[in-house]
C-alpha cells in the first residue's frame, strides 16, 4: 500500500458520474479528484497481480490452524457463562454472530426478534441440536410482541385445516432428538434458515383481525386460512423465488435443501411442505407482481400485458417520446424493431388435471390469453408451402407433432436492439414453429404501446419465406390485428442469414436495411439460454402455473434489462464511435478511388432498389456482382435430359453432373486433408473423419446408380493417373505429410478413383469449367480489393493480422477452384476437344493466380504494358475485362462500405434517441408513482404512499444516474475515442 498523497486505483477505475458524486458528497469528491490526478499523473505504483492459486499457496501452511480453531469452536468456554446475566449458560446460538452462550431466560429474550435462529444444548460433553420452543419461546402477535390481556384457550383455531403428516413406523429413528418432539400447540414455521415448530399466538381482543390476517401482517403467509397449522415467512418466499430466477431452482429441489439444513440426519423425517410451498409461492409471485406494477392502488383488475415491463428504450409514444410539433413519427429515427423465434427447449407435457385449474394471471404477462389463441388457431389455416430458399428446418419441421406433449415449445417477439421480451406476445406451439403461431405472436407485439409509429422491421430465421404472405393471412383471420399504416420490413439475422442462398443476404441482412443501426438481429437466442434454466421443472408443471413462472423469469429478465441500460447504452454509443470513425476511414478509401459519374450511378442505383425493397427483394440484388457467365454445369444438365429421347434415360445427364459436383468435392476433401498435414488437432481429424464419410456415402451411391443408367459393362474413367490432382495454392504444405496423412486412415474416398464415364459429354464439362472459372474471377477480385483497402491500409499489428486472415480465406477458396479447373480440363482433353475449345480453356498456371495491380487498379502508373491472364475474359459479356471487373467489383465494395458508414451513422443517432427516451422512460415511471403517494396520502393509506415513494424515488434515481452518466460521455472529444486503440487500457479508464 502506497503512502503520502497518492493512492493507488484499480486498473478498471472509472470516475463516478455527477449523480453519484452527489451522494458522495464535497469532501470525498475533493479527495478523490486529487488522487485520481496524482495516480494520472505522478503515481507509478501498481498493486501486484495475484492469482486464486497464489492465494491457495498462502492458505496451505494455515490449513492445519484453521482446522484446530474449527474444532475449538466445539466446546464452550471455559467458564460457561451467560453473555447477558453471567449465570451458567447451557444454549448455544449458532445463528449469532460468535456464536454466545445464553442461559434459559436469557436465551428465550434475546430471541424474542429473531425466533429462527437455531440453538443447540450443553449436555455435559457436547452441544446437541435444540430449538427455541424447547426453550421456551411464544410468538405473540400483536401488543408490540406482549401476550394478548383477552387470549384464552383459544388454540384449537388452529387445528383441523392441514393434513397431517403420516410416517411409517420404520421411518422413525430409535433415539428422538428435540426437533422431531415438537410441543404442543406448536406450527410448522418454514423460514429460509429450515423447518420449525414454534407457538404462535394471536390476539383475542374484540375488534382483532382473523388469525390468517395477523400472521400475514407479521410477515407470515398462512398455507390455510381458517385453521392454519403451516406458515411461511416472507424471507423464505423471497429466496426462493430469487433463486428460481437466478438458478433454476425447482420447488423440489430447494424444500428439500430447507430439510436438509434442519436435519442433516433424518431429513426425510422434517414434516413435508412440498406441496404447500409450492401453491404458496404461486400466491406470493401473484401479489409481488400486482404490487410491483402498482394494482394494489388501483381498483380496476390487470388487462393483457399490464402486469409485464418492457424496453425502457423503444419508443413508445405517450410515455417516453416527446414529439415536436412539426415532427412525425413516420420518420426511420421511430422504428420499432424486433427480432422472432421459436425455443423448442421449453417443451410442456400434458397436464393431469386440465378442467380442474386455477388461472391466476392469464395473458396478463409476457403468454398470451388461452382461449383467444385458441380460436385463433382453431381457425387458421395451416398452409404447408415448398421453400423457395434452403431446406430450413423450422419450415420443414412446422408440422412436426409429439404426442406426449402439449406444447413443443414456445415462440414469440423481443425488441432487436435491446433484447427485451414483448409484453402478450409469447405463445406454445402445438407441433413446430408453425406460421400460425407466429402470426399471432407478432401481431400481438405490434399492438403494444405503438401508436402512431408506422414502421417496424422483422428478424426472424426464416423471414424471406415467412413474410411472403403475412399481410394476406392478417386480412383472412377473425384474430389477427394489425394495422395497414404499419409497413413491415422483413430481416434475417446475420447468423442465420449464412444458412440460406446467397442471395438472402443482400436481401435481408441487418447491413443493407435502412434505419435501424448496428443491429445482428440474433438476440433472442441470448434471452433463451437464461429462460431455459427453469424448463426442466416447468416440463410437468400444471399449464397455469408454467405459464406465471415463465411470466416472472421473462419479467424479471426485462427488469435487469432496464437498471442496465445505462450502461448497455453507454457500450453502444462508444462502439458507434468507433464504428464511425471506421467505416468512414474505409469508405473514403474507395469512394476517392472511384470516378464521379459513377458514384452519381451507383448511388441513384442505391437509391432505387432501396425504395423497392418491399415489393421486389430482388432489387437488392444491387449490392450483389452481377455479371453474366457462360452456361452452368446445372443448365447444361437440364438442357441435356431434355434433348435425351429415351424417356427411361433422361435422367442419365443429371446423374452425371451429380457425379461432377461429387468430384469437385473430392478435390475439396484432398486439399483440406493435404492443409492438415500430420500436426493436426483431435477436432480437425474429427471433422474430416466426418467428411470422408459423407464422400464416401455420395460416391456409394453414385456407383450403384451407374449399373442403372448405362448398364453393367460400361467404360468407367477409372485411370489411377486421375488421382494425381495438381493442386494449384501458396501453400509450403510438404507432399510426403499429405501421402503419410492419407495412409493413416483405412477410409480415404479422397483417393477412390469415382467411375464417371469416359464418354462424357463435352458440354457437361464445359458447363463445369464454366462455373469454376466464374468462381475463381471473384474471388481473385475480392482478394484484390482484401489488398487495396485492408492490408495496405492496417496500421497496427492486429489490422494487419485480421486482414491477413481475411485474404488467407479467400486464398484457399482460390485453391479449391484452381485444383476443380484444372481437373475438369485434364478430363476434358480426354474427350477430344476441337480448335475452339483448346483455345477457350487453356492450361491454368500458377503464376496466374497471383493479384498484380493490374486486377486491383488498371489505370495505376506502370501498368500500360500489364495484361490480365486469358481466364478474365471467359464468358464475360460486358466489354473489356480490363474495366468491366474491376468497375463491377469496385461498384459492390463502394455500395457495401457506403451502407456500413450509413448503418453506423443511424447506430449514433438511434443511441443518442434511446439515451433520452431512456431518460424519459425512468421520468414518467416516477411521476406516475408520485401521482399515486399523493392519492394514496388523500385515502389516507400510508402503506400504500410509503411504497408509492419508494418506487417513485427509485425511478427518480435512475434517471439522474442515466442522465448524468450520458452527459459525461457526451462531453468526452471524439479523439479520445479516436485513440482509444493507441491508449488502451489508460484511455478506457476515462471513459464511464
């Protein structure tokens, strides 16, 4: 520890925000403003790190020590005193800090406040486990804790409401301790310190409550109400619902740890309350909701959604938008944005007794009303259409039924920029994640709190499949509502987006959407993995009380959203810093590059297919490469099985082109195997493991489909030289490795020669040679481009390494079409090609796969005498090669860094949006919690304004703090962000 005027802080210190140096005050705030100076400026001093193990190697020379005084602490002192009167004390308070001695009486006082302390009893060798009835404690509720003047005999209230426990014979021990001899007259009190039996007293006067309301009002809830034999106090009901909200604790689970803490001998002789804790803890979460949302100063009942909290940052006109009069929420800055999915872990079996349930907050949360949905999907039309996307599994699986369920799952909506859930907008699904459902689902979060907002963007997995039809199922339904003014922009999250055909993602990714910022519209998977801590247990629940657990885990997990959206905030609005000063530094790269006229063009083509987004997604395709090719090997096979006379031989050309795309992915599969090379990880032998066996199922397959379509004796291409394939890469792999690799496995398809015919038609492989070339002129552009605006442009060792992976990637996608041409065109020359064909598709050499400046930049100096390899001028229908790539390829990159640069703009002017709504948020949280301590003080109820205060003041908190902590950033230069990279760590701690 430093000494004089300088104290040292932690690494991670951050200066407290305006509103926390208000509560610390003047003084401190001097204080702490000089030291924070001196440790900035002159102080060098640094704590020395220390690890748990290091921590653990202090710990074991006192290991022996810490255990003596642990046994010491067994026997009383030695002069056995009471603490209190220093008579001879015989209870020991295990509860107690230092656990004291006590005498009888001294022991019954002192525990007057603290009934569920445990004691144990001096015997005359050791302290056996007592309880405080044995010592005779009374609880006496009312007359400040004194026994009632006017009680009498009046203990058989109390008897007859509850069952009784009934054990068997061989379930009782031999030797009975205190605990299993409870008094007489005594209650089962179950605290979170475990199980007691305590008498309980209640006042006798005239005008005294009922006995269920005295215990309720000293923190006990009765489990019966008119003879009540079993309590639960508030702490315990308090714990346990924390910890079914932070660990998933099931009812089960956590009663039978209160048993255990009470006996850990004969837990299972502690009276069972399994039952009872579990419908009092329904009672206790309904009223703390009801009380949290402010229905205990109401005298209307909840209506759908009232009992949930949303997004203290969308916007919701009326409580946290403040619109000016010339201003209109049809404007982008208003987009409400939401994300949808399906949790097919949160499955619900049957329940046992379905006609005899008690709801208690039906559709009042986050799950939408029962018999509404209902009729909804009793009435719905379950549509079954062909995909015109990728084999997905949510529309394949759509109608995929379990019969021991009743719900698969359950679906619904959050908000996509903070991952709140939707208030009445969560449902089950009865087989997969059907449209239906989500149909409901999403109209439902529509209507909630969206009033005059116009526009609101989609995520979901499947969305260029689902959205197709929305409109026209909302009209065609009783139960959909949805306003027309409402326009839906359709998203797929940048996740899933990979998982479908090329062209989705140009045409739904969150980086070409107008309006709505830096988003990856995948948040919901995140919100999942904590809800799915409480899905075992919730599995055989009653329906009812599933849906109010999955109602208070959603609820709670919208409130810890909104106490850290300061700081949720605060990260966005740092990153949006950055990002901007990025994106931009890559766009102006690009756009001083590229002629006027053209970005005039490119940017009246942006405009145009963003405006027609809507009605024609294909317009999109903009941001896409878009240059014609020779034709495919796909359309040559269609043309070829259509030109076949023999109807039972037309699908002999589409056999073949399936014995190609097989042969390209033998190459695949020889080049990742040659990569690998003898230093490789369990993990990579795994996965090729894995790819051999689907080559070799494809190859299988395949010859026991040639017999079919050309008979047994056909001439198969069988030349072991075709397995000699020249694999064209900058790889310094070493042959031998690649020879030793194969060896080692016993199943290598990568070497089995595929018996493809030798007669192969030409224009098969012309088709095949077609598309590889096509696939390799792209990729060399985008390595050229890799070159020209991330490698040459990194200025620190991690740009320079993240650019280099980059082109690393697309290098081995250049090997892989290198190795695919170059056997295609050996294949070829077997066939005999004629003049034109030997011209067309010449030799590929190794040095032609090299990126000059001439790919990169034509018109660079020093290029007049550089030409591009014959392969660039292929099939290319656009004029010269020279300047149709490269202004195609230039046209792609300079729109896509333009939308990034935009996405990052509208990512600040959102933030800086939410970070007042936010403020606005907390605001009228408070006024309204004012409005009812003030008409609660009219009614002269003072619980009711006491806790009106407490929640207006802790709104009132959050405001100032958000506000405050949002000015200090504001206020911060934007260099300071600028260098943060150069700075590091000394940098960030300036930042709140």
């Amino acid at each position: 520890m430093p000494t004089g005027p300088c104290l040292a802080l932690p690494r991670n210190h951050r200066p407290f925000s305006q509103f926390g140096r208000q509560l610390l005050g003047k003084t401190f705030l001097t204080m702490l403003t000089s030291q924070t100076k001196a440790h900035s400026c002159l102080c060098n001093y640094q704590k020395p790190w220390r690890s748990q193990n290091d921590y653990l190697r202090q710990w074991l020379p006192r290991q022996q020590s810490y255990l003596h005084h642990l046994l010491d602490r067994e026997a009383p002192p030695e002069d056995r005193r009471c603490i209190v009167c220093e008579q001879d004390g015989v209870y020991k308070c295990q509860d107690c800090l230092g656990e004291p001695l006590y005498c009888t009486g001294c022991c019954r006082s002192q525990h007057h406040h603290n009934p569920f302390h445990w004691i144990s009893q001096w015997n005359g060798q050791f302290f056996e486990q007592s309880c405080l009835a044995q010592a005779g404690l009374v609880i006496h509720l009312g007359h400040d804790g004194k026994q009632c003047p006017a009680l009498a005999d009046r203990w058989d209230l109390f008897e007859g409401d509850e069952h009784e426990d009934q054990l068997e014979p061989e379930d009782l021990p031999f030797v009975l301790g205190p605990e299993f001899q409870p008094k007489e007259n005594t209650m089962v009190i179950i605290d979170k310190s475990g199980v007691h039996h305590l008498e309980i007293r209640c006042c006798d006067c005239p005008n005294a409550l009922s006995p269920d309301i005295q215990m309720f009002r000293h923190g006990f809830f009765p489990a019966s109400f008119n003879r009540p034999k079993t309590a639960f106090t508030f702490r315990v009901l308090d714990d346990f619902l924390l910890d079914n909200l932070e660990c998933g604790t099931s009812v089960m689970n956590y009663y039978s740890k209160l048993r255990r803490m009470t006996s850990s001998m004969f837990p299972h002789l502690v009276p069972d309350q399994y039952r009872e804790l579990m419908r009092v803890a329904r009672q206790w979460r309904q009223l703390k909701t009801m009380k949290w949302h402010g229905f205990g100063h109401r005298s209307d009942i909840p209506s759908t959604g009232e009992l949930a909290l949303f997004c203290p940052a969308c916007p919701q006109p009326g409580i946290n938008i403040l619109v000016a009069g010339d201003e209109s929420l049809d404007d982008w800055k208003y987009t409400r944005s939401f994300v949808m999915d399906g949790n097919f872990k949160a499955e619900h079996l049957h329940p046992i007794k379905p006609f005899d349930e008690v709801w208690l907050s039906d559709g009042l949360g986050f799950m939408v009303g029962k018999d509404r949905y209902k009729m909804h999907l009793a009435e719905a039309a379950d549509m079954v259409e062909k995909s015109s996307c990728n084999n997905h599994r949510a529309v394949n699986q759509a109608n995929a039924a379990r019969h021991k369920l009743e719900s698969t799952g359950i679906g619904g909506v959050a908000c996509a920029r903070h991952g709140c859930f939707v208030p009445h907008s969560m449902v089950d699904f009865q087989k997969g994640e059907r449209q239906m459902n989500m149909d409901y689902a999403l109209c439902e979060a529509a209507r909630h709190n969206m009033e005059g907002i116009s526009r609101a963007v989609t995520f979901y997995d499947i969305n260029c499949q689902y959205n197709k039809h929305f409109r026209a199922r909302v009209d065609a339904s009783r139960f959909l509502e949805m306003t027309q003014d409402l326009t839906i922009i359709p998203g797929i999250g940048l996740w899933h987006v990979h998982g479908h055909q090329d062209s989705c993602y140009v045409r739904y990714a969150s980086n070409f959407i107008e309006g709505i910022g830096r988003i990856d519209g995948e948040i919901m998977e995140t919100l999942w993995a904590h809800l799915n801590l409480i899905s075992p247990a919730a599995r055989g629940m009653s329906s009812l009380h599933r849906q109010e657990c999955l109602d208070y885990q959603m609820n709670d997990s919208n409130f810890c959203k909104m106490i850290r959206m300061k700081r949720t905030l605060c990260r966005k609005y740092k990153l949006a810093m950055n990002g901007i000063t990025e994106s931009g530094k890559a766009f102006d790269r690009l756009n001083e590059a590229a002629p006027a006229h053209l970005k005039t063009e490119w940017s009246a083509r942006e405009r145009r297919a963003q405006s027609s987004r809507l009605n024609d997604p294909e317009a999109m395709d903009e941001y896409e490469i878009n240059i014609k090719k020779g034709e495919s090997m796909s359309i040559v096979s269609i043309d070829g099985s259509a030109r076949n006379a023999a109807p039972s031989r037309r699908s002999v050309a589409t056999w073949i082109s399936t014995g190609l795309a097989i042969e390209e992915a033998h190459i695949a599969l020889l080049i990742e195997v040659r990569r690998m090379g003898k230093r490789s990880t369990e993990t990579q032998r795994l996965d090729i493991a894995r790819q051999r066996d689907r080559l070799q199922g494809q190859i299988d397959g395949f010859t026991q489909s040639a017999l079919t379509h050309l008979g047994e004796g056909f001439d198969a291409d069988d030349e072991p030289d075709d397995l000699n394939v020249d694999i064209l890469n900058d790889l310094d792999d070493d042959l031998a490795d690649f020879s030793k690799t194969s060896d080692a496995w016993t199943n290598s398809p990568e070497l089995t020669v595929i018996p493809l015919p030798s007669n192969l038609g030409m224009s098969l492989r012309e088709g095949q040679a077609n598309d590889t070339l096509h696939n390799l002129r792209i990729h060399l552009c985008n390595k050229a481009v890799l070159f020209q605006t991330a490698v040459r442009q990194a200025k620190s060792q991690a740009l320079k390494t993240r650019a280099w992976s980059q082109v690393t990637s697309v290098q081995q996608a250049v090997s892989l079409h290198a190795s695919i041409y170059t056997k295609t065109r050996k294949q070829m020359m077997k066939l005999e090609p004629g003049q034109d064909q030997l011209q067309k598709f010449k030799p590929l050499l190794r040095e032609q796969l090299k990126i000059s400046t001439a790919v990169g930049d034509p018109n660079a100096q020093g290029q007049r005498n550089e030409s591009l390899a014959w392969f660039w001028s292929v099939e290319v229908d656009l004029g010269g090669p020279d300047q149709s790539w490269n202004e195609e390829f230039y046209r792609v990159h300079w729109l896509r860094a333009k939308a990034l640069r935009d996405r990052w703009k509208e990512e600040m002017t959102l933030v800086q949006l939410e970070m007042d709504w936010t403020c606005h948020y907390f605001s009228w949280r408070a006024t309204q919690w004012g409005d009812r301590m003030r008409e609660s003080l009219e009614k002269r109820l003072p619980g009711h304004a006491c806790y009106s205060g407490r929640q207006s003041q802790m709104y009132s908190l959050l405001a100032q703090d958000a506000q405050a902590a949002f000015q200090d950033l504001q206020s911060i230069p934007d260099h300071i962000f600028q260098s943060r990279g150069a700075m590091g760590d000394e940098c960030e701690s300036l930042l709140p």
